[in-house]
C-alpha cells in the first residue's frame, strides 16, 4: 500500500500546474516575464514531493523570472520564501526583527538550515 499523499500538496500540485500553464507564455505579466519552463515546473513539483508532510502549506507564485516561489507567512508578520530553480534555493526570511538570506545549491533533498527555517512557520 502507497504513502497516502496530504490533501495539501495535491492542491499545491495543481495549483503549480494551474500557475504553469497561466505564466507560460513570454511577458506572462505585461512587464516582459519569462515564461515557465519545463525545468522550472519540474523544479518546483520536485521541491514540494521533498518537503515533510507535517509542515504547513506555503503559497506558491511564479516570479518574474519564470521559477516559483514557495511563500510561508505569518499572521503576525514573520515570512518565509524559497525561490526555487533547477541548481539552486534561494531563501530570504523575516522573523521578528531578524532578517536573512542566502542561497544553496539544489540536489537531492531540501538543505537542513531551510527545513529548520521552514519548521518556524
């Protein structure tokens, strides 16, 4: 018997398929963006098949740049995003008065320091 998948990342799932086809085509937005590429979806359902299935449900976007964003936020202001592209994660945060930002290179698994960043949320 399979792992049951949560009901969140099959949304999610959609809506990046949803999102790919929407942000598709060259100057998606009006203001000359970059189409979503094949590597660019595979790159984002990739990452959401690697993230813990206890931990909240981000939003997902697609940047200008044509690769998606996974965006975690709370209510009381704190933010957390991952840009996702085919080699590398960039992540930026805002947790209370502390701010960050670095990038990583991108294998086969989500980098523990943005797992642990990620769990904050």
């Amino acid at each position: 018997m399979g792992k049951k998948i949560p009901p969140w990342k099959e949304n999610l799932k959609k809506e990046i398929l949803d999102q790919a086809k929407e942000c598709g085509q060259e100057n998606w937005d009006g203001y000359e963006a970059c189409a979503v590429t094949i590597a660019s979806l595979a790159c984002a359902t990739r990452f959401l098949d690697l993230l813990p299935d206890y931990i909240s449900a981000p939003e997902i976007c697609v940047e200008p740049d044509g690769e998606f964003s996974f965006d975690w936020l709370k209510v009381q202001g704190g933010r957390f995003s991952v840009s996702v592209s085919p080699t590398r994660l960039n992540y930026a945060g805002i947790f209370g008065k502390e701010h960050l930002h670095d990038s990583t290179e991108f294998k086969d698994e989500i980098p523990r320091p943005i797992l642990e960043l990620i769990k904050r949320f």
